[in-house]
C-alpha cells in the first residue's frame, strides 16, 4: 500500500508540474505579451510600457521569467494583480470562503439529492419515473449556467420578491445585528446561485450514479440477496448501493472541474463575491497575473482531489491497490 | 465505416435519438435557410421606439435596438452551430491521432503523451481559454474555432487509446500481424473503424458542450464579438433589459437549451447503439 502511495503521490506531483508550466507556455505564446492588452483602453508611452515591462519582469529572457515563476510559487508569491495593485495570493485568500461556501453546498445538494435520484432511476430503469428524470436532468444540464442564473433572478428575484437577486450580504442590515440573523442573511443570499448551479451539474452525478447502480443490480448476489427474501430497502440500499458508491469516489474529481467553471458564471451573474466572480472580472481587465493565480489554484485543487479520490478508492476497495 | 453507419441506424431506431435527430435537422435546416427568410438581423427599424414584445411581426420580440430577436436567435445558430462542429471535428481529430499514436506505440511515447494529458485535464477547459483569450489579441472567429478545437481533445485522445489497447489484442488483428499487415493497414484498416462507436458518442456529446462553452465565452465578451449575433452575447446585451424586456434574453437561451439537449438525447441514444450494457 505505502509503494502504491508513493508512486500515486509523485504522479499527483508530476501532474500538477505539468500543469503548471502548460499554463505557463500558454500565457508565453501569447501573440505580443501580456501587457499589450493594457494599451488599448489608454495609450501608454514607451516609458511607462519600459517601466511596467519591468515591474512584471517581462523584460527577462523566457526561461528566467518561469525560474522566477516556480520561486514565487514555493514562496507563496504569484505576483501582483494588475486590477486590484494588490498581491494575488491576499485576493484569492479573501474570496475562497464565499466560494467554498457556495460549492460545498451544491456538493451537498448534488451527491445528496443526486445520488438518490440515480438509485431510483436504476431500481426503475426503463420506466416512466427514469425516463422522465432522464429528461429533466439533461434539460439541467443543457441550461447556461449564466442564463438560467439570470432567469431566475428576473422571475424570483424582480418579479416575486421571494429572494434577494445579488450579493452575499443584505447591504441594509444593521450593523448590530445578531449572529442567527446574519447567517440566515447570507441563507437567503445562497438559495438562488446554490440552485443554479446545482440544476445544471446535477445530471452528471445522476447518470453516474445510476450506471454504477445497474452495474451491481445485475451481478448473482443481488439475486441471491433477493432470493433469501429481504426487503426490497435492504437488497438496494444495504446490499447494492454500498458497491456501486466506489465509482461515485472518482467521480468527485471529475466532476470538480466543472463545479470551478460553472461558478464562474453562476457568481458573475449573482455578484456572489468568490473567485469565480474575481476570475470573471479579471477577464475584463485583462488581469493575467490573477487569472494565472486562479487557474493554478483550480489546477492544484483538482489534482489533489483526484489524488484523495484514489487513496478513498484504495481503501475502500482492496482490489484497486493490489491491481 | 459500416459499423459506424450501424451504430447511427441504431441510434435511429432509438425514439431518443429519433426525437434528439429530428429537432437538430429543423434546427440546422433553420440555420441554413433561416436568414434568407427572415428579416435582416442587423436592421434597426426603430431605433428609438425601444424593445417591443413578441408579436406577429417579430415572434420573438425586438431588443434594446429594435433588432428582431428571432432573425438574430436564427444568425446565432448558424455561427454556434459552426463554430460547434468545426471546433469539434478538430478535437476528435487531435485526438484520435493522439490516441491511435499513444495506444498502438505504446511505451515512452505513450507515457510521454498521457502525462502531458493528465496535466492539462487538470486544468478546467474554461479557464486555459480565459486566459489565452484575455491575454491574446483581438481573436477572430477562426481563432476561436482553433482555440476551442485545440483543448478539447485531452479526454477523447484517453478514450481513443483505451480503445487501440483493447482492440489490438483482438484475434483479428493479431490474424492481420501474422499475416504480414503493414502497420498503417493495422491502424487505418483496424483499430480506428472498430473505435469510430465511442469516437462518435465523444464528439456528439463534445458538440453540446462547445455550444454551451462558446455561449459563456460569449457571454463574458470573449468569444463572437459584436456586432455578429451569438446566442452567449445576445443574453450578454439582455441584461440591461432584463426586467423591462426580459424576452431579449429568453429566446436565445431556450435555443441554446433546446439545442443542446437535442444534441445530448442523440448522444446518449447513439452510446447505447455502441454499449447496449449501459441503457
């Protein structure tokens, strides 16, 4: 097992290396350079363009820019954000606990409420209820997250004044307002882009859930289960689910990324203050050092859940190890 | 290529992919003849009369700019709908060649290339293209198409090679080694007819995930840029007007949505022709 790891580790490692300097070439094959884009709003002199090409040490040969790079990456140092003047790594500090906040609640809403539905649609495969969920799941996940978040903050938000349409936080409330109120405040504030995202993602974890599940349901023990006479709760829940949950385990890390992407839009269109609505608007200004910052952390995220997706695999499943 | 032509018969007989085919046929029938039928998408009649709400003239409504919203939701399809398949031909051909390269060589190669893929599947598609498109020039139309074309092939190049390992230990093929087959019969001939199944489920299920890609690019401002129509950058122009005229936005979503879920209803009646255990 310990072997295992550690080839898993430096693999995991390997990965995000890899990563790291594709994101690297990528901003480096730019046509231009990156400051090229900050000239078009305001025209700059040669100086001030001399001066700034300094500053982001784009005046160095390309293999000193990525040494300086990797050493500020172990520093913790990604540079300074061209928007904000302020350093990358403060400003996606500040903004991770609103996203975190938001995708761990559509975490819980997806493999709650998606791992059930799929069990469902297994037990009745073929039938109207799988059919219809089948439909409804892949309309989800046929909605632009930005749309369906923008529709439902015109019906619910405008119309019906059900729920606040933007922010985190009700800019009115009274400063001395008590705990209970504030976080049923920023409750009311997570309903709408929760939901958004939840809708257009959802599909994924049912269509997996539900193939793992038919997988197991047609293997001899279900049969056997079936046959001693249990409960029909018992055969699916106690004796099937627990197997076809393994391959739900990997799924975390696929499913990851597109939880990153989706809040992208989702926090744009809510101004819900995380880093997928700072990724959003440094788009706007042209802000690399930021969106290189975000892009890595999503990038060390996704390898690292990948890495415990396949140790919770591992330990689950004995045969994944001893493979 | 007949196997190919098997699993679409298949996937006809299949009453979603039936329904999924037949909406994608008005759909891009629409693209195509739509424009010559419709009035001028760029027309601003009445440019101070503001947006007005669906009505016989205009189904759909005039936007912000008195544009007619269903001219310019039929102008998008045509550019979604191109810039879709062709960034999508390009990535299942990246990728097939990636993966036909890393499956059948196999060793240094192979690892080489799947660690080179592992890195970039890291990294969510999005954001590599926020990047390039936020630092790059001013990007054209084609530019995009590449752009897109070119991250999207990291996923289909580990199925394609999946494929080629499983394949390449069939009798058959070892039949056609032993009896002298030069390699590029074997790849031509052999292993990519027998993964064309799967190859045509990823790049179905890759069109519905351009579309909705392109749309959010355009949606930031980063992708079609103004003033062609885009379904992404005609919600982008809504937002202004989204609570006086919310029907500027809603149609060239429910295009996007209807769309979409065609595209994937055809998907996933076509990857049960190819893998029946998983219907």
């Amino acid at each position: 097992m310990s072997g295992w790891l550690l080839r898993r580790a430096v693999q995991a490692a390997a990965t995000f290396g890899i990563a790291l300097t594709l994101l690297f070439v990528l901003m480096r094959a730019a046509p231009g350079d990156p400051l090229s884009r900050l000239g078009e709003d305001r025209p700059l002199s040669l100086r001030e363009i001399e001066v700034l090409r300094a500053r982001y040490g784009l005046d160095q040969p390309v293999v000193k820019q990525f040494g300086n790079f990797l050493e500020g990456l172990v520093r913790g140092d990604l540079g300074v954000s061209i928007e904000y003047g302020r350093p990358v790594t403060a400003l996606l500090a500040e903004r991770l606990p609103a996203t975190v906040l938001l995708g761990g609640t559509v975490l819980l809403l997806n493999f709650g409420v998606g791992l059930w539905l799929g069990v469902r649609q297994a037990v009745r495969r073929g039938a109207t209820e799988d059919r219809w969920l089948t439909a409804l799941s892949l309309t989800g996940y046929a909605m632009p997250s930005f749309w369906l978040g923008l529709v439902l903050a015109w019906l619910v938000g405008v119309e019906l004044r059900l729920l606040p349409a933007a922010g985190m936080q009700d800019p009115l409330l009274s400063s001395d307002a008590g705990a209970l109120t504030r976080a049923g405040d920023v409750l009311r504030h997570l309903v709408l882009p929760a939901f958004t995202l939840s809708i257009v993602s959802i599909a994924a974890t049912m269509r997996y859930q539900r193939t793992a599940m038919l997988e197991v349901l047609r293997l001899p023990y279900i049969v056997t289960a079936r046959a001693k006479g249990l409960a029909d709760r018992e055969v699916i829940w106690r004796h099937a689910w627990r197997n076809a949950l393994f391959p739900i385990i990997t799924l975390f890390a696929l499913w990851l990324p597109i939880l990153v992407s989706g809040s992208v839009f989702v926090e744009a269109v809510f101004a819900w203050p995380g880093l997928g609505s700072l990724a959003a608007g440094a788009v706007g200004s042209r802000d690399y050092p930021l969106l290189m910052g975000a892009s890595l952390l999503v990038a060390a995220l996704v390898v690292v859940s990948g890495f415990l997706a396949d140790i919770a695999y591992a330990l689950l499943d004995p045969r994944v190890r001893l493979a | 290529m007949n196997l190919a032509l098997e699993t679409l018969r298949t996937a006809w007989r299949d009453p979603r992919g039936r329904l999924g085919g037949m909406v994608l046929l008005v759909v891009t029938v629409a693209a195509i003849v739509g424009p010559w039928l419709l009035p001028d998408p760029r027309a601003q009649p009445d440019i101070l009369g503001g947006s007005l709400p669906p009505a016989i003239a205009h189904p759909f409504g005039t936007d912000q700019l008195s544009r007619n919203v269903l001219s310019r939701v039929v102008a998008g399809a045509r550019i979604s709908l191109s810039v879709a398949l062709l960034a999508v031909a390009l990535s299942v051909s990246l990728g097939a060649a990636v993966g036909l390269v890393s499956g059948y060589w196999g060793g240094t190669v192979d690892a080489a290339l799947m660690r080179v893929v592992d890195g970039a599947l890291a990294i969510p598609r999005l954001f590599i293209l926020l990047l390039v498109l936020a630092v790059w020039e001013r990007v054209t139309i084609l530019a995009l198409i590449l752009l897109i074309g070119a991250t999207g092939w990291f996923a289909t190049s580990r199925l394609v090679r999946a494929e080629v390992l499983r394949i390449r230990e069939e009798g058959y093929v070892w039949a056609a080694v032993a009896l002298g087959a030069k390699r590029r019969r074997i790849i031509f001939w052999h292993l990519l007819p027998n993964a064309l199944g799967p190859l045509l489920v990823a790049a179905t299920l890759g069109v519905g995930d351009v579309i909705l890609l392109e749309a959010g690019l355009s949606f930031l401002g980063l992708g079609i840029q103004p003033p062609t129509p885009s379904w992404g950058g005609m919600i982008l122009d809504s937002k202004e007007v989204l609570v006086s005229a919310p029907w500027v936005g809603l149609f060239p979503g429910l295009a996007i949505v209807v769309t979409v879920f065609s595209v994937n209803l055809f998907g996933d009646a076509l990857r049960d022709a190819v893998d029946p255990r998983s219907a």
